[in-house]
C-alpha cells in the first residue's frame, strides 16, 4: 500500500469516528433543542467566529502554510522548518486575539445588520451573547490548527485525525452534562472544552519531530514573507467560501423557525461522506503534492492529482445517490415532527447534488496552493460568491430553504469545472477519466436500485433504513475498486 493511500485511510477511519461522534452530537442537540427559537440563534452566533478561524488557523493558513513548510523541509531541514513555524504560530496568535477582541466588542450590530436580521430582538440578543463566548475557542483553534498544518508538512497525519474526534467528545460532554444546567450556552462551554483538546492531543507528537518553540516575531524572514504572500490571496478566497454561510443564515433567517436549522442539518448530512472522500484525500494529497512541485516533477504531480480525482469520481456520485434515496428513515432519528423531517431531507437532498464538486474542489484548490499560486482559487472563489448571491436571492423567493441549498450546488459546481479546466491547462494528466465514468454510472445505478428496492420491501424504520444504505453502499463497491486499486500504486 503506497503512503498516499495509507495515510488516507488513515485520516479517512478517524474522520469517521469523527463523524460517528459528530452525529451523535447532532442526535443529542437535536433531541434536546429542535428545530428551535434556541438552536436557530446557536447556528448563527457561529457564523463570524468561524469565518475568522477558517481565515487565520483552520483553513487560510495553514493551507498557505504546508506547502512553504514541506520546501523548508525537503532543502533546509527540521529545524528551519520548526523555526519558521514558530515565527508565524505567534503571530496568527496575536491577530486571532486582536480581531476576537473587536468582533466581541461589535458582536451586536454584525448580528443585527448582517448575520440574522430576521431574527426578533431577544433572539438577536442570545446570538450575541453565544457569540462573545465562541470567540474563545477560536483564539485556542489559532493554535491548534496551526499545529495541525505543522504536523501535516511532517507527513504526520495520525494526531491531527484524531484531534477533530476529540473536539466533538468535548461537545457531547457540553450536550450531556452541561446543557441540563445552562441550556444553550452549555453547547459553548462544550465547544470550548472541545477546542483545548483538540490542541491537546496534538502536543505530543510536536515533540517526536523536535518541535521547539521560539518567543520571536518578525515580518523580515523570507519564510513568513512567503506564507503571508499566499496567505492573502488564500485570506481573501477562504472569505468568499464562509460567505456562503452568512448569505444562506441572513436568507434562512426571513423564512421562519428551523430554516436556518434545516440547513445546517441537511450540510451536516452532505458533508459527512464528503469529507471521508474529499477532506481526507485531499489533507494527505497537499503535501505530497507540494513535494512534486518543490522537485519540479511536473508529470508524477499530474499523475497522483489525476488518479485522486478518478477516485473521488467513482465514489462520490454513487454515495450522493445512495444517500439521497434513502436517507428519509435516518432523519427520523432525529426526533423531528413530519414537516421538520421532510425540511431537513429535502435541503440534504439539494446539497448531495453538488457533494462531487465539494470533494472535486478539496483536492483541486490544493493543487494550486502546492504549486504556491493562491491567486487562479481566489478570482474562482470570488465567481462562485456571485453566482451564489444570485442564485440564491432568485431561488429563495421561489423554493424556500431547499432553493438556498440548490444555489450552493450550481454555484460550487461551476468553480469545480472552472479550476479543472484551468489545471488542466498547466499540469499534463488532468482529466484523463479512462472507464471511470462509465464505472460510476453503473455505481449510482446499481447502489441507488438496491437502496430502493431494500427501503420498499422492508418496514419503514431506522434499522431497514440503515439495512438499505449499507446493501446499495455495497452494490456499488465494486465499481469504485479500480479506482482505489490505482490510487494505492500511487
């Protein structure tokens, strides 16, 4: 097994358990709020706290981060790399203080104006006081999201797999043993705890890699010159991509109790298959592939993003289709009414229509930032937050809450097809599908008619739902197997 898809395994089985414990969590919540008064203003008090940690520690940085890291790495050695690391560690720290300070201190207008303004005024007001509070575990993710992307550059995935696990246990035990007590507000204590272990369990490993930690800051080192240069186009992209989420809550806010809910719902459901494909993949893909491009090995770059995306093809459409078709009986679990049930189904459906673009644009941007050019995924990111305005401001009117998921799906579908296009104009083997296509077709045919069939020859319930997923996820297997035996010669 080659380390590519060792480590992808590996990232893929802990982002499951991740998964498992996220689902849970949303169960618990579920059970406990609804699709609530409460829970509406929790899902948007999250809005700006994690837009600012996707644009410094989770997502702009340190994916602007591996790639300078893995160079420092393959010509100057570990302990160049650790000092580089350090050097900007401190300063992300320093910023995510400084805006999480402002942003507390503006919480009220940004949700007023911005976020939620549909919401009534003490509604308003509980999102403001849930989004003061989140703030602090953002400043602890400054860290640990950085220590992640170091760990990464190191070929070390382990860890920082686990690290989201823990996060989640951490709210669970929020949901579990705080929320009796303190209601809404014990989801962001749970958050918080969260947060402090998903750094914690990461420390370890910085010292198998000789991690040491320097007390400096500086602007004039080429490394953090260079990182801040793809920083800011990657700042600027990861904003377009979090736009998405205050466009479809400021929208969702307007059409009553649970829209907001829903959707959020029905993006969890979408995002759980996606990110054992996508995320996983392309998390181990970056670093490699930033080792091709450091050594100028143009057609092995080509090559491994070649097969990672005929993989992704293979298996990403036939497990929309399976889930589309019989995902009803598993949202029951979450305890909802009839009508909430059928608002959560319809909006998952609509994402699951765009889940290949989403997994697709994983491994895709990434390969832009391995080459270190971070401008061709922002003017992308910066079209698709257009078409996404549009679309969604015309389907709103015209399809509720379903329609906002719909726009997502058209509007990511054509960033995935424009970035496709335009690496395939600069990297040999981009797009070279061979039989895949016709292999997935028979997937979603073959996975969909058995979900199907098993969904209406047994009684509706929870354990025949999960009987159908699991026989039309394993009709479709065998169809997704020469993608995965090419991925592992990689």
């Amino acid at each position: 097994m080659s380390r590519l898809l060792r480590n992808s395994l590996t990232v893929a089985v802990f982002f499951g358990l991740d998964k498992i414990l996220a689902l849970g969590r949303q169960i618990l919540v579920a059970r406990q709020f609804g699709l609530s008064y409460e829970m509406d203003a929790f899902n948007a008090a999250n809005n700006i706290p994690d837009l600012l940690s996707a644009l410094i520690s989770g997502g702009a940085l340190g994916v602007a981060l591996i790639p300078v890291l893995s160079e420092y790495l393959e010509k100057r050695g570990r302990s160049d790399l650790w000092e580089l690391f350090s050097y900007v560690l401190n300063l992300a720290f320093l910023v995510t203080g400084g805006l999480s300070i402002l942003l507390a201190l503006f919480a009220r207008p940004l949700i007023a104006r911005l976020i939620a303004p549909g919401f009534p005024p003490a509604q308003q007001a509980l999102a403001v006081s849930l989004m003061r509070l989140d703030l602090l575990a953002i400043l602890v993710f400054s860290l640990s999201g950085l220590v992640m992307a170091g760990l990464q550059a190191n070929q070390h995935f382990l860890l920082p797999a686990v690290a989201p696990a823990m996060y989640n246990g951490g709210q669970i035990f929020g949901i579990l043993l705080l929320a009796p007590r303190f209601g809404i507000f014990g989801l962001v204590y749970g958050v918080i705890l969260g947060a402090l272990l998903h750094l914690g369990v990461q420390i370890p490993a910085l010292g198998r890699y000789r991690f040491h930690w320097r007390p400096r800051l500086t602007l004039r080192d080429a490394g953090v010159r260079k990182v801040l240069a793809l920083m800011g186009p990657r700042v600027a992209t990861m904003f377009f991509i979090q736009f998405f989420f205050l466009v479809r809550d400021n929208l969702a806010s307007r059409l009553g109790e649970g829209a907001v809910s829903a959707l959020n719902y029905g993006w969890f459901i979408m995002q759980v298959p996606e990110t054992l494909l996508g995320s996983a993949l392309a998390i181990v893909l970056l670093p490699t592939l930033a080792e091709y491009a450091a050594l100028g090995e143009w057609c092995a770059f080509g090559k491994t993003f070649n097969k990672a995306a005929r993989f992704l093809t293979a298996a990403a459409l036939p497990a929309a289709v399976v889930l589309a078709v019989g995902l009803e009986p598993l949202i029951g679990v979450l305890g909802f009414d009839a009508a909430g049930v059928q608002m959560v189904l319809w909006a998952a459906r609509a994402y699951l229509l765009g889940m290949l673009s989403h997994a697709v644009l994983e491994i895709t941007s990434r390969a832009f930032y391995a080459r270190q050019n971070a401008r061709t995924p922002l003017g992308a990111a910066a079209l698709n937050a257009v078409l996404y305005l549009l679309f969604a401001l015309t389907f709103a009117r015209r399809a509720g809450h379903v329609g906002i998921a719909l726009a997502n799906t058209l509007a990511f579908t054509t960033e995935a097809i424009l970035l496709l296009y335009l690496l395939r104009r600069h990297v040999p083997g981009i797009l070279r599908l061979d039989g895949t296509l016709g292999r997935t077709l028979g997937g979603m045919l073959l996975g969909g008619g058995f979900t199907l069939g098993v969904g209406l020859l047994l009684p509706s319930g929870l354990f025949a739902g999960a009987l159908a997923l699991g026989v039309g996820a394993l009709a479709a297997l065998p169809f997704l197997w020469p993608e995965g035996r090419a991925l592992g010669e990689t």
